[in-house]
C-alpha cells in the first residue's frame, strides 16, 4: 500500500498525463502533495503469480492549493463528472527557470473525482478519485496497470 512510503517522499500533483502534454512543467502548475493512498489488489494463484480482475480502486489525497486563479480551475475541474487525468511525480528536480527538469518516479492516473473537500481555511483540498487506469512510471520505464471489474 502507498501510504507508508508518501509519507516520505517529495510528491507533486499535475492535473495533465505527463506522458501526452507538457514533458516538463512548470513549479506554478504543480500541486503540493501532502498525503495520498490507494489500495490496488488482484487475486493470486497458489504460485504466487496475480491472476483476474483488479479490483476498483479508490485513491485518496491531500494537496496544497493557494488562493491563485489557477487552484480556483483546478477546484473546479475536480468538481465535474468527467473522467480527467492526474500525474504524481516523486522527488521532482526544478530547474533554474522552475520546470521539472527530472523526477524519480511518478504514476499517472486516470479516473474520476468522486468527492471533494477544501480544509485548513481553504489551503488544502482533499479528493477521491475512483481510478480506471494507472501508469506507473520509472525513470526509463512505463508499466500500465489498467484497472477493470468482474462480471461475476
């Protein structure tokens, strides 16, 4: 589970797929991230080895937001019934003109906000997403994790 280990790391939100837009954005479009997790769980076989559907999956996180116009469209965005994509980059590397020049790892996920809360006087916003789809990126890899439901 994610929760022990983001507590740790430097985390930034990007409210774009980072594999498909900006390759390195700006400090100004990225999000504090102050907490998130997710439960992801499949089925294993008596070997070991996953097997069927992955369940739905419910990521939850905290971000730091300001009082900037751009918040405000974020807030909003996050408020509408579409399905958005929603980039965590760990350990981002800024450089001299303040756009991310390197991270160490990150996942990029796709699914839909399905609660929204603003706390601490309006500088932070705490969200659901309910995810169908995550990529989880390395520094020269990309593993997919597409996240379907059973018929049964």
């Amino acid at each position: 589970m994610a929760q022990s280990m983001s507590n740790l790391l430097r985390a930034v939100l990007l409210t774009d797929d980072i594999t498909t837009g900006v390759a390195n954005p700006a400090r100004s479009q990225c999000y504090t991230v102050q907490h998130f997790e997710y439960k992801c769980q499949r089925d294993l076989d008596d070997a070991g080895m996953p097997f069927g559907f992955t369940t739905s999956v419910i990521l939850s996180a905290t971000v730091k937001i300001s009082a900037s116009s751009s918040s405000r469209t974020f807030l909003e965005r996050l408020k509408q019934d579409s399905r958005y994509p929603f980039t965590f980059l760990f350990n981002p590397v800024f450089d001299a003109d303040k756009r991310v020049s390197d991270y160490g790892d990150g996942m990029v996920v796709y699914g839909y906000v399905v609660d929204v809360e603003q706390r601490n006087k309006d500088s932070e916003l705490n969200f659901n997403i309910l995810v169908s789809s995550m990529t989880y990126l390395g520094r020269d890899t990309k593993k997919s994790l597409y996240i379907t439901h059973s018929t049964d």
